[in-house]
C-alpha cells in the first residue's frame, strides 16, 4: 500500500527541543562563537578577542587574559592628574591676578611663577616656592582630620585628668573606711 499523504515535517517536530538540527547551540546562527555576551573572546577564541582587549584596557587592567595582580581596577588608588607651571602659563594663564581652577591636579614646579591664584588639589614645594616669589598663590583644600585629632587629643586630656580627679577621690573613702576599723 502506498501512503497518498505524507504528513509534513514541520509538524512532525513540534515540541522537539532542537527542531531536528542536533544540539540547539549549533543551529543558532552563531557559528562557532559559543552564545551571547563576551563568550569567545576565551584564550583560543579569536572572534572577539580584539574588542575585548581594548575594553579591558579602557576599564584600567594591562591585558585581558591572564591574573591581573592583587589589586582589582576598580579598587586601585585615584590618582591626581599632574601639570606643569609652565603649561599653565602657556596655555590657561591670559591675565595677572586671574582665578585658575585645577582642583582635580597637581601643580609641578616645572616652569617660571606668575601673579595668579591656582586653586589645586595639591601642589610641590618648588611650585609654592616659585608662584609665592613671582606674586601668585596656590590655594589648596583645607584637611580636616588635622582639626579633628587636635580636637580629640583635647578630649583624651580632659578625660584622663577627669579620670586622675576620679581616682583622687576614690581613695579618700577607703583610707577612712580602714582608720574607722
């Protein structure tokens, strides 16, 4: 007996996992990449590798592959930008007594003073030097913890001289209490 009607395939396969092609990964449209998201870019994958080094060199590590050291990107220590009192002459500096803003750098002593006032996140000595002998100041943030360990060194005095005040006291008692027995 021959079949007339031979039922289609597409509807012999619903509800199949893969549809017929295998493992479902190889029939993705992917090639060999491996999935989604940054997977190929491993050691012997080369479809991504690129891109992936020059994003991890964005985000601060030296390479992409391998250990990295102790310290993770994103908890390495912030480091101020550094410029020269010479570059700021040549390029921010236009009148005397001008307000320069540069609170995220530090200033360097490279270059000749000129009456201004740098406001900086901190400054070399050969720099203050310079600017302070040419007329100019570098302003630089106030610490506060200075303030505040005087502030408790006071404390800690008066609490130990409370405590020898205490002590003082403390002693008077027990030698009546002995003479009274």
């Amino acid at each position: 007996m021959v079949k007339v009607h031979k039922r289609n395939k597409r509807t012999r396969l619903r509800g199949s996992r893969s549809g017929g092609y295998g493992f479902r990964k190889k029939h993705k449209g992917h090639g060999n990449k491996g999935g989604f998201g940054m997977s190929g870019t491993g050691k012997r994958g080369s479809q991504i590798q690129q891109k992936a080094y020059m994003m991890a060199i964005e985000a601060g590590f030296k390479s992409y592959f391998g250990k990295q050291g102790m310290t993770s990107a994103s908890t390495q220590k912030k480091r101020t930008e550094q410029i020269n009192l010479k570059d700021i002459k040549a390029n921010l500096f236009q009148k005397d007594g001008q307000k320069i803003e540069l609170k995220e750098h530090k200033i360097l002593g490279d270059g000749e003073g000129f009456k201004a006032e740098i406001h900086a996140a901190s400054a070399s000595k050969s720099a203050i030097e310079k600017m302070e002998k040419a007329g100019g100041k570098i302003v630089l943030p106030v610490e506060k913890s200075d303030s505040t360990k005087e502030v408790s060194s006071e404390k800690a005095e008066e609490k130990t001289e409370g405590k020898k005040v205490a002590e003082v006291k403390s002693e008077k008692p027990k030698a009546t209490q002995k003479q009274k027995k």
